[in-house]
C-alpha cells in the first residue's frame, strides 16, 4: 500500500473511531475491542475519562493503552449489562455481519460483544464488503485440537492455515481459513462452533453490530441493521 493510501486509511479508521463517542453515555462502562481503529476510539476516550465510569476491554493490549491513558478497566465479571460496545472489523457486508479477529482477539470480543446493548462497529471502508471470506477467517482453538479442527474446517470447504507463531490471550491457537464465499453466515457460524475443541470463531454473524461507521477519510456513513 502506497503510503499516502495508508494515511487515508488512517484518517478514515480516526474519523469512524471519533464518530463512535457520540454513542458513549454519560458514566457509562464501555465495552472496548481492540485493533488500529479501536485504538484512536480509546484516545478520543480519554478525553472523556472524567465523565464516564471506565471501560471493560477485550485484550490485554487495549487494557494496557486504557490504562496507560487513566481509564479504569473492569473485569466483566463484576459489571452487569454493557451499554454500548465499540469495535472494528477485518470485513463487514450490509447486514451488519463481520469477520473479526485479524488481531486474534475474536473470542474476548465476542464475550464482551454478548454483554453489550448496542454494538457500534468502526471501520475505514476497505472491509465494506457484499459477501463476506475474502479476508481469511480466524478459529480459535485448543492447541491439541489444532490438527483434528483443521480436518473437519477443510470438510467444510475451507482451506486452514496455522497462525505461526501466534498465542491468543487464553492460551490457545489460531487458524486462518481461506477460500470462504460465505453466503450464509449464520450457518457456517455455528458450523464452525460445534467443531469440538473450537473456542469460538470470527464470524460475528448471530450477534452482528447494530450500528457502523464506515469512514472514507472525509466522510463518516452512518449505517443502521438491515
Ligand atoms: O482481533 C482483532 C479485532 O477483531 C479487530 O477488530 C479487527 O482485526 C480489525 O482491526 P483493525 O481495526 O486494526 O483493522
């Protein structure tokens, strides 16, 4: 990517995290993701730190730039309901529906993502996108699991590929599955979950967002769930 590219793209991630605040209410416990376009939503946070109660947050990377920047981060246990959740998406089509987990924090995302009201997602508008799979699909899964899952993934009709090298924040392991057209992402969802050593997988298709930012660079569209 040329480098003016990906100054645009940054200033579309900033600007769709920016646009996000306005759905942060006032003492509020917000439910964080994590990834380049939630870290500019938590610096525009921090200018509001004051006036909400804190966060909870779905990696440990974003717990250490919440707390770097003096936002109390809670553990989900000791919270009931969140209000709003605000992530981004390696990839998300009209409905709202979204592969998540580029930075292998799908499943912490998906947790959090359950507990919350209202999920915003942030997205610079390269992962808008008709039909979701041409960004490879992250699994996680049990580390001894890792060769039986890919089996059963490639009797699905995917093609997995360890992620070398990579341990997610439980402990455990990732595979990339390429070659997924996935027309029904609800299906291939729960699929994938009932593979057993499966922790969780990356499509957030059940629990899609309800709203997205999707910036340009210049402009932020507001989308609402079809
Ligand atoms: O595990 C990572 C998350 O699902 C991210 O939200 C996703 O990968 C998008 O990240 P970024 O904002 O860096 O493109």
């Amino acid at each position: 990517m040329s480098q003016q590219k990906k100054s645009q793209q940054d200033q579309a991630k900033r600007l769709a995290a920016e646009a996000a605040i306005e759905f942060v209410p006032p003492r509020s416990i917000v439910g964080v993701g994590t990834g380049s376009t939630v870290n500019y939503f938590i610096d525009a946070l921090a200018a509001l730190k004051h006036d909400i109660e804190g966060a909870v947050s779905s990696s440990e990377a974003s717990t250490a730039r919440l707390k770097k920047l003096g936002i109390p981060v809670y553990d989900l246990n000791g919270v009931g309901e969140i209000a709003v959740y605000v992530d981004g998406a390696d990839e998300i089509n009209p409905h709202l529906q979204m592969i998540k987990g580029g930075g292998g924090a799908l499943t912490r995302e998906k947790i959090v993502a359950a507990v919350s009201k209202t999920f915003v997602c942030i997205a610079d508008d390269s992962k808008w996108v008709d039909v979701l799979g041409e960004f490879p699909l992250p699994v996680e899964v049990i580390p001894m699991a890792r060769s039986y899952a890919a089996r059963q993934i490639v009797a699905l009709g995917g093609d997995p590929v360890y992620r070398e090298g990579v341990t997610t924040d439980n402990g455990n392991v990732i595979l990339d599955v390429y070659n997924l057209h996935i027309e029904k992402p609800i299906d291939l969802e729960e699929k994938l979950n009932q593979i057993t050593g499966v922790v969780t997988n990356g499509l957030f298709a059940k629990r899609g967002a309800d709203i997205a930012l999707i910036s340009d660079g210049h402009d932020v569209k507001k989308h609402t769930r079809r």
